[in-house]
C-alpha cells in the first residue's frame, strides 16, 4: 500500500494524474487510509472532478476527524467551486487541528484563508449590486422591445402609453 501511495505521489508530481488516481485507488482497495482519500481527493482536483474530489476529501475527514489535511483538502474543493464561506469554515478546523497537533499556525493556510476571504468579500459585494443590475437589464431591454416595436413594424402592437408603461 505504501509503494503505491509513494508511486501516486511520484506520478502527481510528474503531472501523470490519472496515473496517480489509478495507483491510489488500488493502494485505497489495499487499506483505506485517510492520507490516500486526501491525496486522491488532490488529483481529482487538478483534473477539475470536483464531485470526485469533494467525496474523497469528506472520506479522508470520516475516517481522521482530527486531521487537519483532510479539513484543507475539503476546503480547497469548496474554494474551487465557489463555495468560500464553507471553505472559509473548513480552513479555520484545519488551522485549529493543525495549531493543537503542531504548535504553530500553518502559513498556507493562512494564506488560503486571507485569498478566500477576498473571494467570499467580492463574492458579497456581487450579490448586493446584482439586483440593481438585473433591473437596469430589463429596463434597457423592455424600452428596446417598444422602439423596435414602433421602428421595425407597419402597426405597432403595444400602442397605449399605460401598456408601454406596465411592460417597462
């Protein structure tokens, strides 16, 4: 199990991804570990299966609830699919667990804890002004369908200013 897990990561390295999910599938078969769910999780990942790879890293967190790579894992998916406040959730447990076990804070998690946030903050500021963008839109879009009504046919359709009005 060990040389296949070891194979995996020589494989991940070299950029050889479906390799490595082949080599840790049957090193998974061989002993499940939450190391091996984790690193398959990674290859998924790189290779944009982001179902694969969220299943997987929920295995690695199942089977070692206090290990902080499998919380890092499961955060790094969350951030690929744009789901920053779950992500942001699963980097704080991973820091946590990584600070109880090691004594230190982790620098890469911090890092991705300080770019998910200014993902999660635009993502924020986004939600806010997208109403008022939709509105511009249909505005713009309805007094288009009115001048073309009136410029590209014979008889104009809506013809009363009240009708023109409701449908702006």
């Amino acid at each position: 199990m060990e040389e296949l897990k070891n194979r995996g990561n020589e494989c991940l390295k070299a950029g050889k991804v479906s390799e490595a999910i082949e080599l840790y599938t049957e090193a998974i078969n061989l002993e499940p570990t939450a190391a091996l769910y984790s690193n398959r999780s990674n290859a998924y990942l790189k290779l944009e299966k982001y179902y694969e790879a969220d299943r997987d890293a929920q295995q690695a967190i199942k089977l070692n609830p206090m290990w902080s790579k499998g919380y890092f894992r499961f955060g790094e998916v969350r951030n690929s699919i744009g789901q920053y406040t779950e992500a942001m959730t699963s980097y704080q447990t991973a820091q946590m667990l990584h600070q109880k076990q090691e004594g230190r804070t982790d620098p890469l998690l911090v890092q991705r804890m300080l770019l998910t946030h200014n993902c999660l903050q635009q993502q924020r500021k986004y939600g806010k002004n997208m109403p008022w963008v939709c509105a511009g839109v249909g505005l713009i879009a309805a007094v288009l369908i009115i001048v073309a009504d009136y410029c590209l046919t014979k008889t104009p359709a809506i013809t009363h200013v009240l009708v023109q009005s409701v449908f702006v």
